[in-house]
C-alpha cells in the first residue's frame, strides 16, 4: 500500500472513533439506551446496520475461498450460513414475533415464555451462559479471520510469542472497542451506516474492475489445501465454473480439505434442512438485537427487507474477487497456493491506488462493524440476565453500564487468546454452525411451537446439547458435520422432552399472556382454546398468510442472491431466467406479506 492508502484507512479509523465519542453521553443515559437505543432507531437504520454487521472479513474470505475452489455453485454451501437465509423468516413472522415480546435479550424473552420463578430463571440462566459462551467463540472466528486479512498489509513482526496476525487482530480489536465500549448501540448502529456506505462503495468499484478488466480463461488450474498440509491442483473450464446449477457429487481430491463437500448434493439438502429449522427458531445476538430495538413489527418487516436487499451486493463482490483471483494466478502461472488468502492478494495485486486504501478501509470497516455489533450485544446477556437478576438486582444504571463495558472487554480478550489454537477459518465456521450452534437449536426452535414445553425442559436441552457439542469437538474432531448435528440435536430434542414432561407446565396465565402478545402458530390448541374467538380468528388469518408467504421468502432470496452474482460472472442465459423467476416470486411475496405490513403493530 502507497501513503495514500494508508492515509484513507487512518482518517477512516479516526472517523470512527469519533462517531463513539460523539454519542457517548447519549449512550451512557441507562442500560435500555446502551443496548437498544431507547427504541428510537429508524428502521433503515437497523437494516443496515444489520447488513454491515453481517459483512465480516472471515466470512468474506471463507467465501470467497469456497467460489475460487468450486465456482459458482460453492454458493450454495453458504446456506449453512453465510448466505444469511434465516433474514427470510425474520423478514415475514419471526422478527416481529421477538419485537412484541418487548425485551432486551433473548435471556430475558424466557421470563416471558416460562414466568419468573424457578423454571423461568433456569432458562434464562442457560441461555444467557450459553450465549455468552458462543459469542467469545464467533469473536474468536472474526478475530481470526482479521488478523490474517490485516496481517497482509501490515507487516507485523512476531512479538512475545506471539504471531503477526494475532497482533494484527489484537490492533483491529482495540480500535472497534474504543467506540462500541464507549457509545453502545447508538455508535453501533451509526458507525456501521457509516461503514456500510463505504463497504457499498467498495462493492461497487471491485465489480466494475472485475467486470471490465477481467476475464476467465477456458481452462485455468485451482490450488486446493490438503487436509495434513501442503496443496494440490485441479483443473477447471470457464463453463463448468460460473454454473449456478449444483452438481450432485463433487470430484474435490480424497484428501483435501474441500472432500467434505463431495457428496454435495447430500450436503446442500442437509444445509437447506437445518436453516429451516434455524430461521423457525429465531435467531440470537447482535442479529436479533435490531428486532428488539424496533420500534413496531411493520418496522421489523421493513429493517429485515431492506437488510436483506443490502445482503444481496455481497455476492457479486465475493465472485468479482474469485475471478480476479484466478486471472491472477493465469498470469502468474500458477494457483494461489492458499484460497482464504485470496482476497487480501488480489488487494495487494490488482487493485489500483487509492482503491486500494478504500477497498481496505472498507473491509476493516466489515470486521469492525461485525465485532462491534457481536460484542454489544453478547455484554447485554452478562449486564440484564446474570448481573442485575442473579448478582446485584439494585444495581443503579451507572453500575450497570460499567458492568457493560467491563464485561465487553473481557470478551473480547477470551476471544482473542483462543485464536492461538485455530487452525483455519472454514473449520471454526463449520464447528459454529454445525456444533456449538447445534447444542442450542432444538431447544430454541420448540420454544415457540410447543406449550408443553417448559423452563427445565429448555435449560435440560441447551446444556445437554452444548455438553455434547464440546465432548463431540474434543473426542471426535474428525467426525463429519451431519454425524455432528444429528447427535447433538438428538440428545438435545431428548434431553429437552424428558426434562418438561418431568416437571410441572408452566402456569396457565404465563402461557396466555405470552400468546396473546406473540401470536405464534404450532402447537396451542390447549392455550387458543381460553382466548376469544374472534382474536383466534385474526391470529389464525395472520398465521397462515405467514407460512404461504415463507415458501415465497426463502427463494425469493436465493434468487435475488444468484441474479446479481451472473451479472458478474457476464452469464447472461442464467440471468434471464432468473430474473423472471425473481418477479414471480417477488410478486407472491407482495400479496402475502408486503401488503399486509401496515396491519402489524
């Protein structure tokens, strides 16, 4: 990088810490403006927050490592995840679902689900741990990914044992903290609007760049990572790579890391059924933190779509980056030895001066916002469900934000000392999605769509499938991802079972209260059969042009995805048709949802 690309990342960084100070006081009003912005937030606003938040720099790299390797249909492994499918349930039911239950976090939400004695604090408890737990280990995969993004450019020596990249982390790290420690939500949300029209920018450019400049050659060579170290190649056509259309077995080599994916088309059904159930269940953390801070359910639709339309312009910018990575490595004569490197140089290889210094200032500002986001959201599960309910229930707002901010910190400093022991971003990834974040779904996904279940029943289930998760990491690491989340989720769903019909139901009244307020569909017969009729019905009406208009949702958003990716990859036949299969779909989702929003309150 040149002086000039230099001097962009520093006024971008100065800008950003100024953007904390400035709302500092606003912030440090109480615990309710700290972390939820008083509820005062515009929805656009929240969505793209939402979306800067969910542009990572790991995630970007892991990504853009999966369409290097497989072309375009390594998209469809990001269903685990990285695609964001669970926006399409929060967009149409699920996201106005938590902003009713008017909380803070989804901790204190089982208070409202399971009453506030015994079995309502047991499942609070756990999920605030649980939470708590899995927030230090994303923190730990962004700060990961960061520092091997940042460590590119910087040049860090090795200092105190440690690597150059946890140094690189450990500088991104400190700087986000400065203003999310400092301003809460408000500096949050501000700083990645900030930050999202610079990542927007960024986008732009890159695809122009790659659109313009670059172009496939026939037949080009990929360097794939083996699994015990070291690489091998494989060679690809133009054709076959910009295929959206995914192959039902992959010919990856046995003993590379990417075999995992070779039984795709087993793969990708497996992910697509798990993100069902993921978006059925809600979401937690800094995601479901912009519902709760909504103002009505119509605003939670609007943040959600406009979230998701933003999400749409990461994957041309993801496939503009693979495509100036191969044509790279065609000049240079050979592959880029490692793919989760191939972003950091291109930057270093193909992008101009000056759009350099942006698109750099632009990533920082994903992992920043991301972190920033991540780890506002995780203090607020250690301030409201453990601090001021178990520990100190008089704490005044000043001992409470001090407790924030205290409890942010040392986050982030678990976090980052655990990224001494990752070995590469796609394992860390799949041990989230697949493991730890197995221990705590079925227990969550039930909680809505069953009565009968109770506070014992949910804290039973999340410590049984997170113990699981961790013996399953440390005896079994090899084990494949399906095996993982299948076990994991079954001891969970049993565990959860017996430990409701074990123990007494939750009281009537708590149960009639969280359904009027809800308004949730699935199993409620014993509770709809107390409320008036005439409720009943408009409830039922609701619910069913919900779920109609979830089978619009969710390819609809697959297809918006696809449709700007082709644009880059210039396949204009797969364009038209998906294009046209964009406007059916947008049109179905219009009548069942869109149209109905002013009704949501």
């Amino acid at each position: 990088m040149t002086s000039i690309d230099y001097s962009i990342v520093v006024v971008y960084l100065g800008l950003m810490i100024g953007v904390g100070v400035y709302f500092q006081r606003k912030a440090s009003s109480g615990i309710d403006s700290y972390f939820l912005g008083n509820k005062k937030l515009p929805w656009w606003v929240l969505g793209a927050s939402g979306m800067a938040s969910n542009l990572d720099v790991s995630g970007t790299m892991v990504n853009v490592s999966l369409i290097y390797v497989l072309g375009a249909q390594g998209f469809f492994v990001e269903i685990r995840g990285g695609i964001v499918l669970i926006m399409a349930f929060l967009m149409v039911f699920m996201g106005k679902w938590n902003q009713r239950a008017n909380v803070m976090t989804m901790a204190e939400w089982m208070e409202l689900r399971f009453g506030s004695g015994r079995q309502g604090n047991a499942a609070r408890l756990i999920a605030a741990i649980a939470t708590i737990i899995t927030t230090i280990w994303i923190i730990t995969y962004f700060a990961f990914g960061a520092g091997k993004f940042i460590g590119e450019f910087l040049g860090l020596p090795e200092m105190l044992g440690m690597p150059p990249d946890f140094w690189a982390a450990a500088l991104m790290i400190v700087l986000a903290m400065i203003y999310t420690v400092t301003s809460g939500l408000y500096g949050v949300v501000w700083t990645d609007v900030f930050q999202g029209f610079l990542i927007f920018a960024t986008i732009l450019i890159i695809c122009f760049i790659a659109f313009t400049q670059f172009v496939l050659p026939e037949s080009f060579s990929i360097s794939v990572p083996l699994i015990d170290k070291g690489y091998t190649s494989i060679t690809a056509t133009r054709e076959q790579w910009t295929s959206i259309w995914p192959d039902w077995n992959l010919n990856m080599p046995e003993n590379s890391r990417y075999s995992v994916f070779n039984l795709f088309g087993i793969t990708i059904s497996f992910y697509l059924i798990k993100t069902v159930i993921d978006g059925s269940a809600g979401t937690g953390g800094y995601m479901i933190q912009r519902f709760f801070a909504a103002r009505s359910g119509r605003e939670a639709g609007l943040l959600s779509l406009f979230w998701t339309f933003l999400l749409a312009f990461r994957w041309p910018f993801i496939a503009a980056i693979a495509i100036m990575g191969i044509a790279y490595a065609a000049n240079n004569g050979q592959a880029v030895m490692d793919p989760e490197k191939v972003l950091p140089i291109v930057i270093n290889n193909l992008v101009p001066v000056g759009v350099k210094g942006l698109l750099v200032a632009g990533l920082m500002a994903a992992a920043m916002s991301t972190f920033d986001s991540l780890v506002n959201a995780g203090a607020s599960y250690w301030v409201k469900d453990i601090y001021q309910k178990f520990i100190n229930n008089k704490a005044s707002e000043k001992q409470l934000i001090t407790q924030s901010r205290l409890a942010s910190v040392l986050m982030v400093v678990f976090g980052l000392f655990l990224t001494l022991n990752v070995r590469n971003l796609n394992d860390i990834w799949s041990w989230l999605t697949m493991g730890i974040g197995a221990g705590m779904l079925v227990p969550l996904l039930i909680r809505w769509y069953w009565w009968r279940l109770n506070g014992y029943g949910f804290a039973s289930g999340i410590g049984a499938g997170m113990i699981t998760a961790i013996i399953i990491k440390i005896a079994l690491p090899d084990l494949p991802e399906y095996a993982a989340f299948s076990i994991i989720s079954l001891i969970a769903l049993a565990a959860s079972i017996a430990g409701t019909l074990l123990t007494p139901a939750v009281d009537e009244q708590t149960l009639l209260n969280f359904y009027k307020i809800t308004k949730p569909f699935g199993i409620w017969k014993a509770v709809r059969g107390k409320i008036d009729p005439a409720e009943n019905k408009k409830t039922g009406k609701e619910n069913k042009r919900d779920i109609a208009a979830v089978f619009f949702a969710v390819p609809w958003q697959l297809t918006l995805f696809l449709t700007m990716m082709v644009i880059v990859l210039k396949r204009w036949d797969l364009f038209a048709v998906l294009l046209n299969l964009l406007l059916v779909l947008s049109a179905g989702l219009y009548y069942f949802w869109y149209r109905h929003l002013s009704e949501e309150k």
